[in-house]
C-alpha cells in the first residue's frame, strides 16, 4: 500500500487550506449578492476564512521551521 512521504504530506494541506479558503470567499460573495449583506451568512463566511488563514499560517510556519518546506524542498 502507498503511504504519501510526510513531507508532501504537509503540502498536501498547504493546498487543502488554500482551497478552502478560495471556497469560503466565494460562498461569502455569493451569500453577499444574494442577502445584501442583511444576513449573517457573510459575516460567519468571513469568520471561517479568518480561522482558515490562521490555520494556514501556523502550517507554514511550522513547515519553515522543521524544514519541510522551504527553498528548495
């Protein structure tokens, strides 16, 4: 059985949390359309990016400073 290399593995997610994040953009814009911003829709979609940028930061950094992503990994 295949097991994926743990540093590709973090890569893996890397994209996962930018994918993400590009849906919750777009789930917030349409929800901003749609509503009118009257709703809360918008503002809970913000709060899940929010959340979704933290997470990916704390990965990158943690991905810098174990060295499984960087320049030239």
């Amino acid at each position: 059985m295949y097991t994926a290399h743990p540093f590709k593995m973090i890569k893996y997610f890397i994209i996962f949390l930018i994918v993400a994040m590009f849906i919750s953009l777009f789930r917030g814009a349409f929800f901003l359309i749609k509503d009118g911003g009257s709703s809360k829709r918008t503002v809970h979609s913000l709060g899940v990016r929010v959340s979704i940028a933290i997470v990916l930061f704390i990965t990158l950094v943690y991905g810098f400073v174990t060295g499984q992503i960087g320049p030239g990994v």
